[in-house]
C-alpha cells in the first residue's frame, strides 16, 4: 500500500523558515510528479508548487520564497520555505501523480502538516 508521510510543520515567526519533507512508501515502480498544496481555513486547496523530472513550478505568490525539490533514490520531496508570512498560515498537503505502483497507476495524498506563521 503506498503511503505519503508528511513532516517539519510547525510554528514559526514571521520572517522565518521551515523545510517540509514528504516521503512515499509502498511497493512503488515510479513517480511522475510531486507537489505541494495547502488549504487555509475557509479556503479552498490551493497547489503552491510541483516537480515533474527537473521540471519545477510555482504558484506566483511563493516564487521566489519557496522551493520544492525531489530525491527520487528517496522518493521524497521538500519544500524550503523561507521568508514566512502570516497569511501562509495553513494546513500544508503533498501529492504524488502517477504513481506505478503493485496496485496500478494513482495519484496519492499526505495527511497535512500544519503551518502557523505568527506576526
């Protein structure tokens, strides 16, 4: 069964920084692309930033802040994210698409790691 673990959430000012990793597991062959959404509260589930091959993008109002890259040995993605605002407050999801795995080809989710930047 394939499995997406999520860490390095937390509590940080303002400012600040955190790095994010996701590791998957699970009998998988392959992974096509690995992202990195959040959902505030009373918003919807936004994707902030995805990495298919070396391929990356970005939604524009964390270019430059974060940066999301891939292990695959690891099949593991991070996200660095520096200069933190309050408003990037959020529960922080990754997802994985196109996985080839013993049970076919999917897209799986993390279970969410909180994010809550103070002021």
């Amino acid at each position: 069964q394939v499995q997406l673990v999520e860490s390095g959430g937390g509590l940080v000012q303002a400012g600040g920084s955190l790095r994010l990793s996701c590791a998957a597991s699970g009998s998988i062959f392959s992974i096509n692309a690995m992202g990195w959404h959040r959902q505030a509260p009373g918003k919807q589930r936004e994707l902030l930033a995805s990495v298919t091959g070396t391929n990356t993008n970005y939604k524009d109002s964390v270019k430059g802040r974060f940066t999301i890259s891939r292990d695959n040995a690891k099949k593991t993605v991070y996200l660095q994210m520096n200069s933190l605002k309050p408003e990037d407050t959020a529960v922080y999801y990754c997802n994985a698409a196109g996985v080839r795995s013993t049970n076919g080809l999917s897209t799986y989710w993390g279970q969410g790691t909180q994010v809550t930047v103070s002021s």
